[in-house]
C-alpha cells in the first residue's frame, strides 16, 4: 500500500510539473521585431510596421497596430492583427485574423504550407 501511494504522489507531482511546463516559452519584442516560441501563452503585443514570428502549439496572440510581415509555424495558434502586408504560415491547424491589409487589393500575401491552416479578414 505505502508503494501504491508513492507511486501515485509521484506521477500527481510529475503531472503538474508537465502543466506548468505546458504553459511556458519565450517572447520578446524589439523595436521591429516580436518573437513568440512555446506553448500555451496568450499575449497581446503592439508593432508599428515590424516583424512577427509566432512558433508552437495552441498559443493566442494579439498583435495591435500594422505588422509588415507574420510568420506563423507550428499547430493551433491563433494570431489577431490589425493590419498586415504578408503572412506565411506553417503547420497545422493554424488560423490567422486581420482586420485590414495596406496591399492594394485589400488583402495581405499569403504563403501557406501544411492542413487546417486559415487566413481570414475579422
């Protein structure tokens, strides 16, 4: 019994040591440039004609103000923008938000690559 209930305290901390691994990576932002690598964050970020790279799994993402260029990779990210000249996005299950695009015909360049991948004005 008393081996029954280490093994269960254990696998009870292993598991909540993975959930708070789950919901943690790296961002930063420069004067043009945003980065976002990992797993899980919702964050909200202002650009004024920079760059955005968002990579991993099931982060959400807001992006304030005009971004020249957004690479998205990955699978189940979700990125709002406001306004936006160019997406390339890799992966799965990936979806992409703007709400204007400076481009003449109102709609930014798009390069996507992998399934489920969707590019839609808001």
């Amino acid at each position: 019994m008393k081996i029954l209930k280490k093994t269960a305290a254990l696998g009870i901390l292993l598991f909540g040591i993975h959930l708070a691994s789950a919901q943690t990576g790296t961002n930063s932002q420069s004067a043009s440039t945003i980065t976002v690598d990992g797993v899980g964050q919702t964050k909200t970020y202002s650009s004024d004609g920079g760059t955005a790279v968002i990579s991993g799994v099931k982060n959400v993402i807001t992006i304030t103000g005009y971004v020249v260029r957004l690479e998205v990779s990955g699978s189940g990210n979700t990125v709002y923008t406001d306004k936006i000249s160019r997406i390339s996005v890799e992966g799965t299950d990936n979806k992409i938000f703007y709400s204007t695009s400076p481009n003449k015909n109102g709609k930014p360049a798009v390069s996507s690559t992998g399934v489920g991948n969707s590019i839609r004005k808001k």
